[in-house]
C-alpha cells in the first residue's frame, strides 16, 4: 500500500539516503562519477536538512520511505523527487509528481517549473512539461551540473 505524508525534520537523514541511492543508481551515464560523488556527498545536516521546512514528502509503502518529493512554494518549483532503486518503475514518481502538481493548484500556482536532470527529463516531457536546452544548474554547494530547465502549465 502506497501512501504520502508530509516529512518533518526527523525524517531529514532518510530522505537524504532515498537521494543518494537514486542518484546513485539512476543517473549512471548521464553524469560522470565524480560529479555523482560529489552531488551525494555529505550529510542530511550539511543543508539537506532546511528543505523539510518546505512542503516535502514521503512516499511509503507499507509505512516505510521509499520516494521523495518537493513543492518549493516561493519558488514556484518542483524538485527533490527521487526513487529507491528497488521501486522504480512502479509509478511512485508519477504519483509524488501528480501530488505537487495538485497541491500547487491549491495554493494558487498557475504553473510550476523544475530542474530535470538528463536522464529524468523525458519522464517530464511525458508529464507535460516543456523544455528542451540544457543549462548548468548551480547547486548550493559550489556543484554545477547540466540540467534541463522545464516548465508546466498547471490547468483545472
């Protein structure tokens, strides 16, 4: 059973780990090892931490965190929605992303907008959002990756 809550501060090193081992495992290819060492260095107390305070999520199935996902209200942007490994493929990520998306409509937004990485950026389009040039994107920590800004209309 697959279920969504709202994450509080304790859950901060958890969804740091579901981040490192989907970035780990699924950006492969798209990025070199040393920027993915360096993109999952740390710890959840390094910074990853203060995103709890935003309106972050878990996915759990059968009560156990498996997936992460993010509505940056000031922002305007969705991010932060990984999948452990072991879950992937089984529509998680779809289900977090329709939650933002919904909760965004909520609270008034007309349109969201988010960084995919490479290999995550036709799961987007699929989604409707809408983007093709690859940009840098400039991490709080000094990492600079390629990325594909991305926008979506949010309608009803």
């Amino acid at each position: 059973m697959f279920d969504l809550r709202r994450a509080v501060h304790s859950d901060a090193q958890v969804a740091f780990d579901i981040r490192l081992r989907a970035i780990r495992h699924q950006c492969i290819g798209a990025y070199t090892a040393e920027q993915m060492l360096a993109w999952t260095a740390g710890a959840a107390e390094d910074g990853y931490d203060v995103l709890m305070d935003k309106y972050f999520y878990l996915g759990c199935v059968k009560g156990e965190p498996v997936a992460t996902g993010m509505l940056d209200l000031e922002g305007r942007e969705i991010g932060a929605i990984f999948v452990l490994p072991e879950f992937m493929g089984h529509g998680i990520g779809l289900k977090i992303l329709n939650h933002l998306e919904a909760l965004a409509r909520d609270l008034g937004l007309t349109e969201v907008k988010l960084d995919a990485t490479l290999n995550a950026a036709d799961f987007y389009r699929r989604c409707g959002y809408v983007g093709q040039e690859v940009s840098i994107y400039h991490s709080p920590s000094g990492l600079r990756l390629a990325c594909v800004p991305m926008v979506k209309e949010l309608v009803g």
